[in-house]
C-alpha cells in the first residue's frame, strides 16, 4: 500500500491512542499504526490521577463510563509487615488496562481513526516527507509522523537511537 497521510502515529497504547483522539476531534486525519490487536491484557499498575479527567471527558471518552473502582488512598507495605498510608490529594481510579486500551481503541475508531495492525520496520525523512515502511501492508508516506512507541522498543533499536547504548539508570 502506498498511501499519503495526514498524520501517521506508529504505537497504539495509551499515549497513541489519547493523541489519536485529540488531532482526529481537532480535525486531522489520522492512520495508528500499531503491531498489536485491541484488547490486550498488560502488566501495569491499573492506576489514573483524577486531574487527566477533564482532558479525557474533553476527549469525549470519560472513563467513568466503565465503573473504574475510586482510589482514595495509598497504602506500602514492607515484607517485615511495616505499612505507611497516606491519602491521595488528587484520587484517582482504577481499571484494567484492557479495558481502558479497548475503550479509546473503540473511541479512536468511532472519530474516523484508519487503524492498520502491522510492524513498521523503517522510517526514513526525505524532501519533507517521511516514508514508513511495515511488515505486511507496505509504505506510507506522510508530512507528520508521531511515535508513541515504548522508549527502547525495537523500532529504537533499528533506528540506531543513541539512548540504547546507555543503561536504564543512566550509567554507561
């Protein structure tokens, strides 16, 4: 496929998705690609401050439309049985990731998001335009390109990013 694009955004989580949602209700056209398929169960701590709240009913995707369970307080315990508690200023709620990702998947496709499963192997940038080629369905070309992609995902990997090279903790 060989296609020019208003705006392409390579990775479909969270960040990808909100970003998604907001340039397709400010009017752009918009193709995520992303190398997996909605839902997917993720390993993450479930938790969202209450202050993106405004941003995402703005979004039109409230999340309380899914009965997140409410977070009032935190709680750490040490494996001797210490405890400290706190209460959260702000709050927050709780959801599964499943069902968050889904949700803004469903909300991103419902606002005219083109959404393409596939790997993208290369990005290149030439005369203003960069062409991103993938896995199976081939090149895009476009004026704008977003990655919101893990840091030191194997696209960083491929692109040669110098950050690789450092340790997580910032040590050589």
């Amino acid at each position: 496929m060989n296609s020019e694009n208003n705006i392409i955004i390579i990775g479909g989580g969270l960040a990808g998705l909100t970003c998604a949602i907001h340039l397709l209700k400010s009017g752009f056209g918009v193709t995520l690609i992303e190398k997996n398929t909605y839902p997917q169960h993720k390993v993450c701590g479930e938790y969202v401050s209450n202050e993106v709240l405004p941003y995402l009913k703005w979004l039109d995707a409230d999340p309380t439309q899914l009965n997140p369970t409410e977070i009032t307080h935190l709680s750490i315990s040490s494996a001797k049985g210490k405890t400290i508690n706190t209460k959260l200023p702000l709050g927050g709620f709780g959801i599964s990731r499943f069902a968050l990702d889904d949700f803004l998947f469903q909300k991103a496709l419902k606002n005219g998001c083109t959404f393409v499963p596939d790997t993208v192997n290369s990005i290149e940038f030439k005369d203003d335009t960069f062409s991103i080629s993938t896995a199976k369905t081939g090149l895009f070309n476009a004026k704008i390109v977003i990655g919101a992609f893990g840091k030191r995902s194997s696209l960083d990997q491929k692109l040669e990013r110098k950050f690789i090279q450092k340790s997580r903790h910032g040590l050589p």
